[in-house]
C-alpha cells in the first residue's frame, strides 16, 4: 500500500474508540438481555465484530500490527444485509434435523397418541410405519415441544438454524407455500442462529468418556424400564 493510501494516525485512533464504545454497547446488551436469543445481543454483537474488524484493518495499514481478536463467523457467515431499514414484514425459517434412534419408541408414542385421539376411528394404521409415526407426532406436537422432548419419541437432535428475513411487504396468502425455502435473498437475511456439533469444544477427552459410560448407563436403564412418558393427555385423565 502506498503512503498516500494510508489511514492517518487519527483515523486509527477514530477506529480504536469505535471498538470502545461497541464493547460498552455489547455488554449493556448483555447485561439486559431478555432471554438466550435477545436480538439486541445479537445485533451488538455484529457492531462490536464489524467495528473490531476496521480497527484491525486500520491498524494493520497504518502501523503494520495486529490485534488479538477473532470473531468467529463474523466475516463469511452471511453477506452484507441490503434488504429494507425499516421493514414492514418479516420470515422465520427454521430447519431442525433428527435422527430416528429408537423407533419403536417413536412408534409407541404414535400409537398411543391414535388411541387417546382417535377412538372413533379403530381402523386406522398411521402409527404402523414409521414414517406415519412421525406424522402423528408432529401433528398433536407444535415443533418446539418436539425439541424439548425430542428423546421421549426416539429421536436424537442433529443440526438446527434459525433464519429471520426481512421484506418490503407481507406475502399474499399461500403465495410462498408451493416452495417456501426456494426465494430466500441472502442479503435480506437480519440474523441467523446455528446450533450444530461442530461447534463443540473438545474440552477433555477423559470427561468424554466419562460421559459416555453414563450414556450407556442410562440406556441400560431405559431398556429395563419400558415406561414411557406420559402424555399431556395422560397427565389430564
């Protein structure tokens, strides 16, 4: 980079008191957050990362040094939001995966789900397959109760994220339900939440194991007791 190109002394300066007074919004963010997913949070935290990042870029240019910071997830995570600043609607997208790891569990709660609902029709098999199961399930649960107790139906939880998207406009009714998740602008996505093992520490491989040897415990205990959970309306009768 040539000398003329340069940021000056006062705009590196300008920049370090930038980052200062993001830390102070993130932790009064922090400090009054609503819950485990306040957007307030997440939006300081994207000015702390955006403002940590000019600093490092101004000082490196300036006066060939670095900073310690690494914000993860700041830089490629989505592209510059382009969508309306003040948007009059906007989408929640949601995708959780599952894996079906006992589905004779899964099954069992299908069919008594069948047998405390739908008396007046003895005949029907939807909770004989699988796949039937799951739409039993998923149609007496709303999906967050299905997160909550997702080990009472046999399932075990994969990877889940949480788009919110903003738009000029609301959609028209059943305009977007033929393909709801196939116009889907990057750049008008507000936030994203990702849950995935990936992101996992591994903190000690010792307390691994440990883990896993009262994981096999308790799968010992579940295939002893047959039990299930009950259901809301088991605990109603």
């Amino acid at each position: 980079m040539s000398d003329a190109a340069q940021p000056t002394a006062a705009e590196v300066r300008a920049a370090a008191e930038a980052v200062k007074t993001a830390l102070d919004r993130h932790l009064a963010a922090v400090e009054r957050r609503s819950g485990e997913d306040d957007p307030a949070v997440y939006e300081a935290f994207n000015e702390l990362a955006a403002a940590a990042e000019v600093y490092d870029e101004l000082l490196y240019d300036r006066y060939d040094e670095v900073t310690p910071f690494e914000i993860p997830g700041a830089d490629d995570s989505l592209p510059p939001y382009k969508g309306p600043e003040e948007p009059n609607a906007l989408s929640v997208l949601i995708r959780r995966d599952y894996a079906v790891v006992e589905p004779q569990r899964l099954l069992a709660q299908a069919q008594r789900i069948e047998a405390a609902d739908y008396e007046a029709d003895a005949g029907t098999e939807a909770s004989g397959t699988v796949h039937g199961a799951m739409g039993v399930l998923f149609g007496e649960f709303e999906p967050d109760e299905i997160a909550s107790r997702h080990k009472e139906f046999g399932l075990e939880e994969g990877d889940s994220t949480l788009w919110v998207t903003a738009a000029d406009e609301p959609a028209d009714p059943g305009e977007w339900l033929e393909a709801p998740f196939e116009q889907i602008d990057p750049q008008r996505v507000v936030c994203r939440f990702d849950v995935s093992a990936v992101f996992d520490d591994e903190i000690d491989d010792g307390d691994d194991d440990e883990d896993e040897a009262d994981d096999l415990d308790t799968d010992a205990d579940l295939d002893e007791d047959e039990d299930l959970e009950p259901l809301d309306a088991d605990r109603r009768a």
